[in-house]
C-alpha cells in the first residue's frame, strides 16, 4: 500500500467527515446525520427505470455508487453505521455483500427490503438531519436538509482530503486512457460514433459510469459547446476534433478536453498551440488568495491576445472584453470546482454558514466565483469558438467592425477550441492532476 493509496488514506478522510458532521449536527440543532443512499427513478408511464444516480453525500462517505435504498448514520461518538440493502432478487445483479477498505470502520446492517431500515434509523426521526432527494423518504424519515447542515457541509467539501485526490488522481487515468483510444480513432477517421465507442472501451466505462455525457465533436460541432449527438458518419473532410470527456473513481469525476486538428501544420493547429500555451499559464494561476473570478477575466484578455494575433479581432483585447466581443468568442466560465459532482457544489459560497458570492457582470455562466484555497480543486477551461449566432449578434450590437469577418469565415469549419485540466490548489505551486496523466500514457 502506497501512500497515494485510496485505502490506506481513508480512516484519515473518514475522521474528518466525522468532525465535519458533527459541526453540522451542532449547527443544525439535530443528533443524527441519516444520509440516504437515493433510490431508482421510474420513467413516467412506465416500467423502465432511469439510470440510478447516487446522492453525493453518501458516496462522500462511501465509495460505493450503486447501492439505492441504503444509509448512512452518524451519531456523534459512535461508529457510524451503514445500513446496506442487498435484495434477493433474480432479475437483476443484486449489490455484492460488505466488501473492501471501508468495512472495517462501520456497523453494517444488510437489509432485504427497503423498509427493513425503519428498525434500524435512530429514534426519533425528528431529531435527525437527513440529507437527500425527497424521493429518498421513508416512514417518518423524509430528507429535511437543514439548511446550517447543508451550508456546512457543502462549503467544506470544497476542500478535499488526500483519500479524495488520490481518487481524482484515478479518475484522471482512466480518463487520459479514453482522450489517448480517441484520438487515434480520429486520426484514423471514424465517426463520432465510433470515437465514443473507443472512448468508452479504453477507459472501461459506459455513460452509467462516466461522470457526464461525452462531448465527441468533429469538424463545426466543436462550436456547439455541449455537443452530444454522436454522429453514426464521419464528415468529409475531416478537419477539427473536440473531445470533452472525464471519468469517475469511486464516484469522484475527471473533466478534461482536448482539441486536435487534423493538419499538423496548419493555421488551427498554431491556433489550438497558442491557447493550449495559454490555457497552461491560467492553471499556474491556480494559487491560494488568488480570486477565480479574477483569473476569468484574465482569461479573456489572454484570449482575445491571440485572436488579436490571428488577426481575427481588430481592437485591443481590453476593447474586446468590453464591448462583447470577446463573449461572442468565449461564451462560458474559465471553470468550476470539481470532485464528487463534475460541477461540484459551493462554487459561490460565501462562507460556510451561506451567502453567495456574485458573478462579475456580464459573465452569466461562470460556476466559481470565490478566492481559491489550499485544497479546492477547479477546472481551467479555456475556449475560442465560433458560433454564428453570437457573432450575428455582435453585428446586431453595432461592433462588427471589430472582427475581421474573413479570418472568421476561415476558422468557422473547424467550430472551436477547448482545453480543459482538473488543477489542485495548495499552499505552493498548483498541481495539474490531468497533465501528469497524459505524459506518463
Ligand atoms: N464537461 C462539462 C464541463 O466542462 O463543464
Ligand atoms: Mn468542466
Ligand atoms: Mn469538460
């Protein structure tokens, strides 16, 4: 067991989820943490059942991420208990009984039937805190989310544990194994389709796995920034590949993009060079008292720097931010915290007892607007593309004489640039969980 080990750092991250609970617990005025695991969802009309999607607060605890109508109970000073439905049932793969690194640090209680857990949640109901989805109810035990607990809770999951960065780290390896299979499949002039397909084998994940859908854009559809259709047939000529797409470890998620062209020579080549160039001095920006809403708009200046070199703006990257052009360019947030949600909670908090910290004007989509911290993780996501309806816009505005509109025409079959990494901030420099993955596959 290494010291980057899962396992051998989880009785530390356990402790700390321990006193954190507790902190909610007193601050909410309840005795018990009851976390519901989160049940299956029904498609209306139906009998087919939605994708089960574990609540995060309990893989938080636990690394176990299909295992619905199950609980988690702390109780100040007490072991905590994990109460564990394992169903008799022959048609489907039922969860395998208590197995792995996190057994031995709890009361376990298998259950058949999901109401076997009313004799096992503490008593009486009222004097619990549960946290979870409404659906989640059972008997008098229907999730009231205090808002102190939930406040707390989430604004300290902002900052991870080493047994949280060491699955991070996990999840970055598995990803770099599906970015690695899909580019090949590009280079070798498959589909989306098929691209997604190699994807998914090489990481050994499916979309009930992967931490979001897969963006697997050829060509134009890199400037549809959550492209997800998966064309069945590659387009002629291939120009541009856009791939966003992450992985999880134990339910933490991995979010990494990557733009290639097809020729290694051309002018979109040295246009992704430029803001991959970029895109890595934003994340050596990653430091402790730094404000992220500040390295946004460092970002846009940095970007409209290199359309200004490419000659596809015509003013100054300040004159850009100001009138919107550069929105027209990149039209969504440098990033946002990341772990157990690829959006993870509590990018606005203001403190840990609520509050929210506003986005700068004029910046609707940005997730993360606090002063970053030793621990947070974020991503850093930079993006040029070209998207006809913000462009038309921008002639709309009256500032189309800020745009060379004929180095548009010549960058708009390629449809855009991301460059997405997973950063850790610490008490020095940052440290990139996602390139480390990439130089050593
Ligand atoms: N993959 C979604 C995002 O980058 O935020
Ligand atoms: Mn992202
Ligand atoms: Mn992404």
């Amino acid at each position: 067991m290494s010291a980057t080990d899962p396992s051998s750092l989880y009785a530390d991250h356990l402790s700390e989820l321990k006193r954190r609970a507790d902190e909610a617990l007193a601050r909410s005025g309840f005795d018990h943490l009851v976390v519901p695991s989160g049940t299956q969802h029904w498609q209306v009309f139906d009998d087919r059942d939605y994708p089960y999607a574990v609540n995060p607060q309990f893989k938080h605890w636990l690394p176990l991420t299909r295992l619905p109508y199950s609980w988690l109970v702390h109780t100040p000073g007490r072991k905590p208990q994990v109460i564990y439905y394992q169903p008799r049932d022959y048609w489907h793969v039922v969860p395998d009984a208590p197995n792995g690194w996190w057994v031995e640090h709890f009361d376990i209680h298998v259950i058949r039937k999901p109401e076997d857990a009313l004799a096992l949640l503490p008593k009486p109901a009222a004097r619990c805190a549960i946290v979870g989805e409404a659906q989640s109810a059972l008997g008098d035990y229907a999730p009231n989310n205090p808002e102190a607990a939930i406040n707390y809770l989430e604004y300290r999951r902002s900052y991870k544990t080493p047994y949280e960065i060491a699955l991070m780290r996990q999840a970055q390896r598995t990803a770099v194994r599906g970015h690695r299979a899909a580019e090949a499949a590009f280079r070798e002039g498959r589909s989306e389709f098929d691209i997604h397909m190699a994807y998914c084998a090489a990481a050994g994940q499916d979309a009930n796995d992967l931490p979001y859908g897969n963006i697997i854009a050829l060509n134009e559809h890199g400037a549809v920034l959550h492209y997800t259709d998966l064309g069945r047939a590659a387009p002629s000529p291939l120009r541009s590949f856009l791939i966003d797409a992450g992985a999880s470890a134990c339910g933490y998620a991995a979010d990494i993009t990557r733009t290639y062209a097809k020729d290694a020579g051309g002018e979109f080549q040295a246009l992704i060079d430029a803001v991959d160039a970029a895109q890595q001095k934003m994340c050596a920006a990653v430091r402790a008292g730094v404000d992220y809403k500040q390295l946004h708009i460092d970002a846009h200046l940095q970007l409209m720097a290199i359309l200004k070199d490419f000659g596809v703006i015509r003013v100054s990257p300040q004159t850009a931010l100001e009138s919107g052009v550069s929105f027209a360019f990149f039209p969504h947030g440098l990033g946002h915290p990341i772990g157990l949600q690829v959006h993870d909670v509590a990018g606005f908090a203001e403190s840990d007892r609520g509050g929210k910290i506003p986005r700068p004007e004029g910046h609707p989509y940005l997730r993360m607007t606090r002063v970053l911290e030793p621990g947070m993780v974020v991503t850093i996501e930079p993006g040029i593309y070209f998207i006809d309806m913000l462009l038309e816009e921008l002639k709309e505005k009256g500032v189309a004489d800020q745009v060379d509109w004929s180095r548009v025409d010549a960058f708009r079959p390629y449809g855009g640039i991301r460059i997405e990494d997973d950063v850790l901030c610490t008490d020095g420099a940052p440290e990139n969980l996602t390139r480390p993955a990439f130089a050593a596959a």
